[in-house]
C-alpha cells in the first residue's frame, strides 16, 4: 500500500509506493509536509502506485502527474529537456557573470549537452549520475582531471539550479566526486633562467616578462596595462586586477624603472603600454593565445619542450591534453614572491606587493604603508645586470 514519509532534508511529502516489479519507490509530491496537505499527497502516492500497477506507459504516467500536480497546486509540471533547459541557463547566466566565466559555462554545458546525445532532447530527469560521471571521465581522457573536475562543477551547478527551478527531484551530479588531481609540477624561475627569457623575448614580451616579475600581477593585468597606469614621477604602478578587483599600488624596481625610461610613451595617456597583446586579449576575451605565446617562448629559451602538431599528437588536436611545463607566465607570480622573502622582505609586506585572491587576507593586508613596500622592492635583484 502507498504511503508518505517525511525525507531528511527536504519540505516535501515523499510518496512512496510499489512497482510492478514489486520494488519501492519513491517520489517527491511537491507539496509542503503539513497535516493540511497529507490527504492530497497520499492521493498522489495511491495514483503513482496504481499507475505502475496497471503497467501505464511513460507518457500515461507524465499524464497523470501533470494531472495531479494541475488539480493539487493550478499549474502543469515543470518540464523541458536536456537541451532547451541548458540553453535557458546559459542565457540567464550571461546576465549575471562576467565574460571570461560566462564562456567557461557555455563551453562546458554545451560539451555536456553534446556528449550525451542520447539524453538531449529527453526531458532532463532523464540525466542520471553515470551520465555525468561518464561526462566527467571523458573530460579527463581528453585534457586533465583539474579540467574535468572545473566542468563537472558547472554542470553540478546548472542541474543544483534545474532542482530548484522544479524540473528535477534531485541533482544527479551531486553524487559524481571529483577526480584526483596530480601535484602541481609549476615552480618558480631561477634567475639564469630569467636572464635566458628577456633575452630572447620580442619588446613587448621582455616589457611584459619585467612587469610580471618585479610587479607579482597576473598575464592579462599585465597585458592590458595602459600608459596612465604608470606614474614615473612617482615610480609607482597602479591599476586594479581583474580576477579579484583589488587596488593595487606597487613602487616600481629599479629594474622596471629603467625600463620605462628607456621605451617611447605614448602621448595618449590611454593608450596600451603592449598594443600587440591588448588586441589578443580582446579578440580572445582571454589570455588563451598569448600563454601559448609564452610558452613558445620557453622553448626559444629552452625551458621548455615544443608541443606535437595535431597530426603529431595523433589526432588528439587542440582539446587534448597539453605537454605541461613546469613554468608558466604564473610562475613569475611565484617568483617574485620567493625573492622578496628571501630577501628578507616580511611576508605581510610580500602579500600586499603581489596582491591576494582571499577577500579576507586582502583586508588583513591593507595596512601596509607604501614606503614598506618600497624598500621591499628595492632589494629585488636585476636580472637585466651583467
């Protein structure tokens, strides 16, 4: 016989009946677990009971829920499949991230929608966990597990939404675990090996490889620079990152001070200090093009091995997974902060120079005062010294 159970962690009557192979199972009715609505949704377990009884038919048994749910609370259903749902989340989405996160969600729910070609166009209670798990795995053969893991998230958080929304019971993807991730191989520069990058770089990339490391700030900050972001009366380098939107204010090295002293500035205060990379950035809508530029670079210095060609790699082309290096342009980040400490610079006074992801340790950093930092930067080394 059908009967209702309160389930830990939800508001709903639960409907629990027998199927015609005589296994449970259970439902959610969708209406609040009050005394007041236990008679409709005992009704409701009686009818999915009976439905299954009499062997209905899938587009019998949608029926009949759609039935049930129009005469308990006014309205059909939610229902949509795979497909259409996505495209409504990314088109929601696209108002409300900004737009190198946007395209990170398109790109994986897209991937996800069409490597399941055989849930697409279902409705999306449809989408079970070995789908998503299988999704997840597939991503993993064919780039890393740190990629797989940052698309199986997505995906966890269109269908978490999916469930809200009233679509689906439950969130198949909250039950795929991440996939193990191998230790990071990335280090920091050595400063021979720096001295080997600026003197095979072109002019915008010894300009950029300077900035990265005596300022610690990331490729695309350090791309899109403009002239009235430095201040050589000052010496000093303002502008405010993009990833964490933190105000930065770094005394430049003696090093980049020569630097800027010895290249033509522009008349127009906002014109790109690097015009070659701001065009990639904004053609890309990210730095994908000019880390491979980077990486290209690594190699001419041979810190790094050249990639295969697609018919090299196999076939595998540009979705497959990548040769790693152990330095990247992130690595300068890395390595600036191991100079100033090693230079004996405070840690606090380090943090604040290279700025920091965490709101909260951001905060705890804020009161450093400028001449600290100056003094810090001044004992970074020059690489560009004979």
């Amino acid at each position: 016989m059908a009967s209702l159970r309160k389930k830990f962690g939800s508001a709903y009557w639960w409907a629990c009946f027998y199927r015609e192979d005589g296994a449970r199972g259970q439902r959610s009715t969708r209406l609040i677990a009050t005394q007041a609505n236990r008679k409709a949704a005992q009704r409701m377990a009686d009818d999915l009971e009976d439905a299954h009884q009499k062997k209905y038919t899938e587009a019998q048994m949608r029926r009949i829920l759609n039935d049930l749910n129009e005469r308990l609370v006014s309205q059909p259903l939610a229902s949509a499949t795979l497909k259409i749902y996505a495209a409504q989340w990314l088109a929601r989405k696209n108002g409300e991230v900004g737009g190198l996160t946007y395209l990170a969600y398109k790109s994986a729910v897209n991937e996800f929608v069409e490597d399941t070609p055989g849930k697409a166009n279902l409705a999306l209670q449809y989408v079970n966990t070995a789908d998503v798990a299988a999704f997840r795995d597939r991503s993993a053969a064919k780039a890393s597990a740190k990629t797989a893991n940052n698309k199986l998230k997505i995906v966890r958080t269109m269908l978490q939404t999916a469930w809200r929304d009233g679509f689906i019971i439950e969130n198949p993807a909250a039950k795929v675990s991440t996939l193990r991730t191998e230790d990071s191989v990335r280090r920091p520069f050595t400063l021979a090996e720096l001295k080997k990058l600026v003197g095979v770089a072109t002019s915008e990339w010894r300009g950029m490889v300077l900035i990265g490391l005596y300022t610690g700030q990331r490729l695309k900050d350090v791309a899109t620079l403009r002239w009235n972001n430095v201040d050589l009366a000052q010496n000093e380098i303002a502008l405010t990152t993009s990833k964490t939107k933190r105000r930065q204010i770094i005394p430049l090295a003696k090093t980049l001070q020569n630097y800027f002293t010895g290249i033509s500035a522009s008349d127009n205060p906002h014109a790109p200090i690097f015009p070659k990379a701001l065009a990639l950035v904004r053609k890309d809508g990210g730095v994908s093009r000019l880390s491979q530029q980077f990486y290209e670079l690594l190699v001419t210095a041979g810190l790094a091995t050249a990639r295969l060609g697609k018919d090299e790699a196999k076939g595998v082309g540009r979705k497959g997974p990548r040769q790693r290096s152990e330095v990247t342009f992130h690595s300068l980040r890395h390595t600036a902060t191991s100079l100033l400490k090693n230079a004996g610079v405070s840690e606090t006074v380090a943090r604040d120079i290279i700025g920091h992801d965490s709101e909260e340790v951001s905060r705890q950093y804020t009161h450093v005062d400028h001449e600290s930092k100056r003094a810090a930067v001044e004992k970074l080394p020059d690489i560009l010294a004979t």
